[in-house]
C-alpha cells in the first residue's frame, strides 16, 4: 500500500490559490486584491507554502514577485489540482443532471460570434439551470485550456489532431468567395479554384485556423509572398470591400450578415467548397465528456 503524507505536510487549498493568483498577477498586493484577502494574509500563505514544501517558491523583488524554477512547477501543478477539485465539486453538485451549472465554453473568433447568438437561447432553453462561462480565442490556445481543465469544452474547426482531446462534428462549413462587387469574378456562374490563383487573396493572420483550411480548400500555396493578414473576418470583408483583394467567407459567417453593409459580393462556387467542419472538443476522459456530447446534439439542431 502506498504510504500518505501526514495532513501536517501537506498544503492547504487555500495556499494553492495564493501560488495560482501570484503567478497570474505578478504581485503580492494585486493577488490579495484577486483572492480577496489582505496582502499580509497573501503572503503569509506563500511562507506557509515554502515551509510546507521544503524549498523556495517565490523571488521577491521591487519589480514583484517572480516565482523560482521550483515555484513554477508548483503552480502547475497547484492549476491541476484546483481545477480537479472545482471538477468534483460540480459533480456532486449536478449529481447526474446534466449542465445543472457552470459549464466552460471556448470558441473559434471565426465560429463564435456566428454561431453562439443562435446557440445560446436554444441551451437556455433546453437546460434552464445552465449557467455558461464563455472564452473565445485562438484553437491552440482553447486545446491548452482544456488540457488545463480551465475550459470544459470548446467549439472549434475540425479536423484538428490533438494528443488527449476528443470531438463530435456539428456541421460541415461551406466556403464562399467574396469579392468586390465590381470585381469580374462577381459575375461568373461557373467559379472554380482556379480562378484564385491570379487573385490577391487575403488571409487571416497566422494562428487562425481558417488561413490553413482556406488555403487548402483552394489549393493555394501555403507561403504566398502577397499575404496581407487580418484579425478577424469582420476586418477581411471591409478589406475586400476596399478593393484590397477577394477572399474566402465561411457560409455560416455569410448566414450571419458578416457581409451585411459593405460593398462587396457573395458567389458560391460552382461545385460547392466544403472547407471545415465544425464540432465540439473536450478532454479525453473529462467528467463532463457526456455533456459535451449533449452540446454537439443540440448545436447540429441548427443546421
């Protein structure tokens, strides 16, 4: 049998939030302020950690508070284990009822503000104790949150291999050209990928997933030494609209009216682009895998 430590050699929780909160604000004054304590209490804490644990956590300085070699690996750790026990918490709470409270959400930028306002009456509607925390941001970034156990699941375009995530689909993402409305490829019936290859098209800065999936979808080179990238694909339409170039639209931002308003044209192509699929990711073997499953059943209901 494995020999346990003595509960007297063990650290608290409460301590294990004080590493976390240090980490994330730099300082001793704004962690108390995050945790809700005093900076003494904060920092008496941290003492108490080092104590416990037999070696040095935290360098303090006048520029803050930088956590040692040591420091870090706790704080890691420290994230998993709270994260582990916010896990249990929920669990005994639902206590088999499904998105019976808080339930993590991230989001694509290129999915989310399409997707979610449909979504979200639809969720309330079906499991009225829902309480959602929303998080949009790049994929790599929501596949580390879901590894950390800060996010429960997260809606992203597949395919995507990760090590330890899991997905269902939700849909398949028709790709569109958008051009200016004066552009000559406005007024063809007979579009092809081909007729790109001549075209400025312009692109979402490296990191967003759709750059790849529109690349690919047309055949595109991977490195185009023309590329102008954007933040979003708010600011692609009015870069079209400005006459910079053509672009690929995803028809669920186009069903949304992201090209609502500017001056510029919508064609499909001839024989349709399926450029993505859309689905749900989660952990491998997350708690709440089943209700993330649920989450894919109720989002495919919208299309």
């Amino acid at each position: 049998m494995e020999e346990r430590l003595p509960a007297s050699s063990m650290p608290t929780l409460r301590q294990l939030q004080f590493l976390t909160a240090l980490r994330a604000e730099g300082s001793f004054v704004a962690a108390a302020e995050a945790v809700g304590v005093t900076q003494p209490t904060l920092s008496a804490g941290i003492k108490d950690l080092e104590t416990t644990l037999g070696a040095v956590l935290v360098e303090r300085g006048r520029l803050g508070a930088v956590l040692t070699v040591a420091g870090e690996e706790a704080a890691d750790r420290a994230a998993r284990a709270l994260s582990e026990v916010e896990d249990l918490v929920r669990a005994v709470q639902a206590a088999g009822e499904p998105f019976a409270g808080t339930f993590r959400l991230g989001a694509i930028p290129t999915i989310a503000p399409f997707l979610l306002p449909r979504a979200l009456p639809l969720l309330k509607k079906k499991f009225p104790k829902l309480r959602l925390q929303l998080r949009e941001d790049l994929t790599g970034r929501l596949i580390e949150a879901l590894r950390a156990r800060t996010l429960d699941a997260a809606v992203i375009a597949l395919p995507y291999v990760a090590h330890g995530i899991e997905s269902a689909p939700i849909a398949e993402d028709e790709f569109l050209l958008l051009c200016p409305e004066d552009h000559p490829l406005a007024k063809r019936n007979d579009l092809q990928p081909e007729h790109l290859k001549t075209e400025e098209v312009l692109l979402l800065e490296d990191g967003h997933c759709l750059r790849d999936h529109a690349l690919a979808a047309c055949k595109l080179p991977t490195k185009r030494s023309t590329d102008v990238g954007a933040t979003s694909l708010h600011t692609l339409v009015q870069m079209v609209g400005g006459g910079m170039g053509v672009t690929l639209l995803p028809k669920i931002a186009a069903d949304a009216g992201a090209a609502a308003g500017a001056h510029v044209a919508v064609r499909k192509f001839a024989e349709p682009i399926v450029g993505r699929s859309l689905g749900v990711a989660w952990r491998e073997g997350s708690q709440r895998e089943d209700e993330a499953r649920m989450l894919a059943d109720v989002l495919r209901e919208l299309f």
